[in-house]
C-alpha cells in the first residue's frame, strides 16, 4: 500500500483508567500504524491530565473532548448548523470541533457507546461529536464498535450511520441490529473484531494450552463490577446489599465446589460508583485469593493464562481471557457480551444478570472445565480469526480514506 500521510483522529475513548478501553485504542493505534507508517495519530479524551502518559505511548498527539460538556457540544452544534446553512465558516465553541475541522479522516472507537442503553443525555456525548464530524462534511468511520439499541435517538443514529464512509461491527448481534434501523448502509457495515485482539495478538504466543490451568487447585480468574451487581439489583427486584450477598455465596459455592484459588482481577480503576476495586476487595475479604493490578495487554495475557477458568462481567476482560485460550464465562448485563462470546461459540457460557443464581454458575463452571483443553485449543483459533477480522476492518477503512 503507498505511503500517505494524513491526520487521523480518534474519538470516543471513555479513559484510560478502563483497562478496556485503553487496549481497545492500543490495538486501533497499531493496527493503523502497521498499514500506513506515516499517519499522525490524535486521541481526544475527557480526562487529558490523567491519560496523556498513557496515550502518549501510542498517539502523536493527546487532547481534550469537550464531549461531556453539554453547553460546549450545544453550541458547537449549533454553530455548525448555522454555518452550514449561512454557508460561512462556523465559530469554533468546543475543541471537538476545532479538532475535527483540522483533521483529514476522523475515526470513532466509542467501544459500546454508541447506544441509547445508557440514557439519552450519556447517549448524545458520544453523539454529538458524530454529528459534527457528519456536518463538517469529513470523512468518519465507526470502528471496532458494539451499536445500539436506540428508541428516542433511532432517526439520529440512522442519519450517523448512513453519513458514515464505513461502519466495523465487533460482533454479528450489532451487525443485525445496524441493518434493522439503516438496511440502506448495507454496503458499508462488515462484521470485524475488537481492536483489542489486536494489542493481544501482539503479547500472545497461541501455542499449546498452558499447564499451569491443569493444577491443583485450580486458579479462577473473578473480573466483576458493580454495574453487574446493580443490574441484579434492578433485574431480580433486590437490594443492593442482597445482591452483593448473591455473588457472595455463589463464588463460595464455586471455590469449594471446584477446590478454588480465586485470583481478582478489577478492570476499572477510576473513582467513584464505575470502580471495580471496592467490589473485589469486599469479595476477596470473604472468599481470600489476591488481588492484581493489571496496566497492559502484556499484564493481563500473565494473569489470565495462569487460570483455569476466567468469570467476568467485563468484556474487556472476557476478552482478555480469550486471546490466552482461557476458557471463559461471561456475567451480562448488555447484548455486546453476548454477541462476543457467540463469536467463539460460546454463547451457552453467558449468565445474564436476571437469571444470575449460585446453582447456574457452578453448572457453567464445570462445563467449561470439562471440556478444558479441547475449549482452549478452539477459543485460541478464534482469537486468531477475531484478530484478523479487526485487521481486515483497519484496511478496508483505510482503503475508503484514500
């Protein structure tokens, strides 16, 4: 492919306090940077002084969004709506648009939060800056995205969508769910990976299933948050306290069950009600094990090839388990991790958060531990393909940029 050097723009990132979120961006930056060497990279993130160390690692250029401040996207909106219409050049409100009016190509990798699940308002943050992108008449892609579902916000999420060059879906259940409310962008949606396989492609050496997951007792991975204890909460008509005490007793359940060493791994670490560490500590009081800290793709691959087996709410840390061949059981709350884990055909391995009970979990447990070996062997194959998915995504966009 000919050298080209342009300004690539990337929005959407949550921090890089989310494990998550910050390989997901990793795993954009170097997929990106393989294919063409000489673009410039430029992340935009809410939280600059906490994640210019971070992101520096991987970007050119670290700078803020203003994308959670309702009064600077409003009117930078609506300063673009009126330039258009005036056909003048708009007046600059937020560094949003600054930054997409001085970029050749803006790529979106909001991970899942191009979606009404959460709320409208938290909906429009990372909407919003679409619709600048959109208005600015640049060329945008969705990239490496879960998408939807949309109620109030549907007429604007079809417009985003079919002004988009490109839209890279990360597992099928979006793909259906994109052609269901824009069946027009039928020629510009494809299902790729996360872009996180592609940060732990780079880590992980896809060789023979690891001994350590046939010891004694055995080494259980535990990534939970507390949005999963409170969809319990809302789904199972409890308090918050019960359902912390349901997680409880059923990781008891598992730990005898199983001859279990648990290993807590938290993949959120800002403050405040979206931090995993409180959860794990109280459950590590009760349950014993350790606690790890993990900062990079190349952490988590030790952490998590060193299991047996891997119970996670967090999709990024479900992933994190199946790129080592770890097999996994996905505690949901939201359709991406079940569309994720219908990826590597694991889809009898999700518990929802409304049929979460002691019995299940143990059930699912030892299915995967039966079938042990033989589940690693084809989760590593499919980690492979999901890599090469996101990959092939990274290329057919930069294919539509030229």
């Amino acid at each position: 492919m000919r050298r080209i050097s342009l300004k690539i723009l990337l929005i959407g990132t949550y921090d890089s306090r989310n494990l998550g979120d910050r390989i997901m961006q990793k795993g954009a930056a170097i997929g990106l940077r393989t294919a063409l060497p000489s673009c410039r990279l430029k992340i935009l993130t809410p939280n600059i002084e906490q994640d210019l160390r971070a992101y520096s690692e991987d970007f050119d250029e670290v700078a803020r969004t203003d994308r959670k401040n309702p009064i600077l996207m409003l009117s930078a909106l609506t300063s673009m709506a009126i330039a258009r219409k005036l056909n003048v050049n708009p007046v600059v409100f937020s560094n949003d648009l600054s930054e997409i009016l001085a970029s050749d190509v803006v790529v979106f990798t909001n991970g899942d939060m191009f979606t009404e699940d959460s709320g409208v308002l938290v909906g429009l943050t990372h909407i919003i800056p679409m619709l600048l992108a959109l208005m600015s008449k640049k060329k945008y892609f969705l990239l490496g995205q879960s998408i939807g579902k949309f109620n109030k916000l549907t007429p604007i999420a079809r417009k985003i969508i079919c002004g988009a060059e490109g839209i890279y879906v990360r597992e099928s259940d979006s793909l259906d769910y994109v052609l269901s409310i824009a069946p027009e962008a039928k020629n510009k949606v494809m299902r790729t990976g996360d872009l996180a396989f592609l940060a732990h492609r780079v880590c992980t050496d896809p060789g023979p299933t690891s001994l350590a997951r046939q010891a004694s007792p055995k080494k259980i991975g535990i990534s939970l948050s507390n949005l999963f204890s409170r969809h319990i909460q809302k789904n199972q008509g409890m308090v918050e306290e019960a359902a912390i005490n349901l997680l409880l007793e059923s990781l008891k359940v598992v730990k005898s069950r199983f001859d279990a060493d648990f290993v807590f791994v938290p993949h959120v670490g800002a403050r405040g009600k979206r931090d995993d560490f409180p959860l794990s500590r109280r459950l590590r009081e009760e349950l014993g094990g350790e606690i790890i800290r993990v900062r990079t793709s190349e952490e988590a691959a030790r952490v998590f090839e060193s299991c047996s087996l891997t119970i996670a709410s967090r999709m990024h840390a479900n992933i994190a388990s199946l790129a080592v061949g770890t097999p996994t059981i996905a505690l949901s709350y939201s359709h991406k991790s079940e569309g994720m884990m219908a990826n590597f055909g694991l889809r009898h391995l999700v518990l929802l958060s409304q049929d979460f009970n002691g019995p299940r979990l143990t059930e699912l447990c030892e299915s995967a531990l039966d079938e042990g070996t033989d589940m690693s062997k084809k989760i590593l194959t499919q980690a492979k393909i999901e890599a090469d998915l996101a990959e092939k995504g990274i290329l057919n966009m930069i294919s539509s940029m030229q």
